[in-house]
C-alpha cells in the first residue's frame, strides 16, 4: 500500500503499483494507454474515445458527469482517476467511500506536465511518462506564434460559451499568441451576448467541433454579430491535453503557420 496526496490535497492510499484502474478523464485514459497501462485500465467514461484500436477493452461506466455506480463497484478498482473540472465533486465523494480516487486539476500546459509526471509516479511508469514530456515540450517549443491577435474560442450554442480564464485551451490560446479578451469576465466559460461580440474587436473566431459540433453553416449568424473577424472551425479534439497534445502541435504548425 502507498499513501500520496493528490492536487487537490487530498491523502488518498491505494495498493501500489494499482493493478485495475478506472478513468474518469478522456484526456487523461488516453495518456494512461500511451503510458503503456492497457492492461491495467478495466474501466473508462464513453467519452473516452481514445486510442480507438484499445479503448473497447475497458468497461464503459458512463458518462464524466453521470457515472454509473453499480459498473465501477463490479470492477472492483485498485485507483480510480478523476479530473476536479471533467468530473463533479458528487461524484468524486461517491466513490471516495468506497475505493481511492485520486483527482488531478489541470488549467495550464505546465499544469499538464505536472500531471504526467504524477500519473507516471502513481502508476509506476516513471520511464514512460518522462519521455512523453520531454516529447510534448519539444513538440511544442515548435508551435507558431500569432503575436496578439484577438480571438474567441466558441463551445457552445445558445447560449453561446466561450473558453475564459483558468483553462487548459486558454494556456494553449496563450502559447499560440493569441489574446482572448473574454478572460475578464468571470467564470471559465462564460455566456456571452451579441454585444459582447461586437465589443470585443476580435481579428478571429474559431468555432470548435465540440463539445458543440459547429459547422461552416454557423457561419452566416456569427458574420451579423462581427463582420470584420476571420471565422475558422476549429479541430475541439486538438485541445484535449496529455498524450493528444504531440498530435495537436503537428495540427497547430499546420493550421497556423502563415495565420489563421
């Protein structure tokens, strides 16, 4: 047994190295694969869609928000993995009761290789998770840089969302150049109006793919609310964090490497 306390401060003991994990975290069950835990992943969310050639292997236990509880107690897990933004506190004290969870809190790129590096501790693949940071830094040290143009990053549809401040996709915004004017406002994903649109002097707006699926047929509402802003769909799987983010650097270089 270990005891550990994880980024939340939380002391949490589990059996080491843990020999059935379940994952509540699609960015991070991807990583954990690339970790070389296959065999040890039992469970993982149906969001967890990645690597799609391993990912059926693991029980589905529902979603990152809605878990189903009765699936996790059946696999009877040595760890479970929990983000502090991807799962609620409800469920995190849940399972708690029941077996050690470990939650991780990302909101920065270096918040994501602190997380590699623990992952790799806890799991006892210390070797591995060196070598995909070192790999994730060198990817990125190459990524463009916009030099201050303004953008805002739209998730959601009526009402319409955007990424703010204290976020993974901010940092990565933030490593792009660009400048995100929405970070004022409070909340990390803020509503926002048409007004706020229009006030924003924004040079582009990237629709992203998800967690709402926009389209090149969105366009036409957002040309009305600014007339002068680049639009561009933007690839939502490309600012997932972890192992994704070495794929991502490669999209970033190509989308962005004579602007947007």
């Amino acid at each position: 047994m270990r005891t550990i306390t994880d980024h939340l401060g939380r002391e949490i003991t589990f059996p080491y190295p843990p020999k059935r994990i379940v994952s509540l975290v699609p960015a991070i069950t991807e990583t954990m694969y690339h970790l070389q835990l296959a065999k040890e992943i039992v469970g993982r969310t149906r969001f967890c869609i990645f690597p799609k050639d391993k990912i059926a292997n693991a029980v589905n236990i529902g979603g990152t928000k809605e878990i189903k509880l009765h699936r996790i107690q059946s696999l009877q897990p040595d760890l479970i993995i929990a983000e502090k933004e991807e799962n609620t506190q409800e469920i995190v004290e849940t399972l708690e009761q029941y077996f050690p969870v470990y939650v991780f809190e990302i909101q920065t790129i270096d918040d994501v290789l602190r997380m590699i590096t623990d992952l790799g501790d806890v799991t006892n693949r210390q070797n591995q998770a060196s070598k995909l940071s070192v790999n994730i830094q060198t990817a990125f040290s190459y990524v463009p840089n916009l030099q201050a143009k303004r953008v805002a990053y739209v998730i959601w549809r009526n009402p319409y969302m955007v990424v703010g401040k204290d976020t993974y996709i901010q940092s990565v915004l933030e490593k792009l150049g660009f400048i995100n004017p929405f970070t004022s406002l409070e909340g990390r994903y803020p509503i926002v109006t048409i007004e706020d649109f229009e006030r924003a002097n924004l040079d582009y707006i990237f629709l992203a793919t998800e967690p709402f699926p926009f389209q090149e047929k969105h366009f036409a509402e957002f040309r009305v609310m600014d007339s002068k802003a680049n639009l561009k769909i933007i690839d939502g799987e490309m600012f997932w964090y972890g192992a994704k983010m070495i794929e991502a650097a490669a999209y970033f270089r190509k989308e962005f490497a004579n602007g947007v």
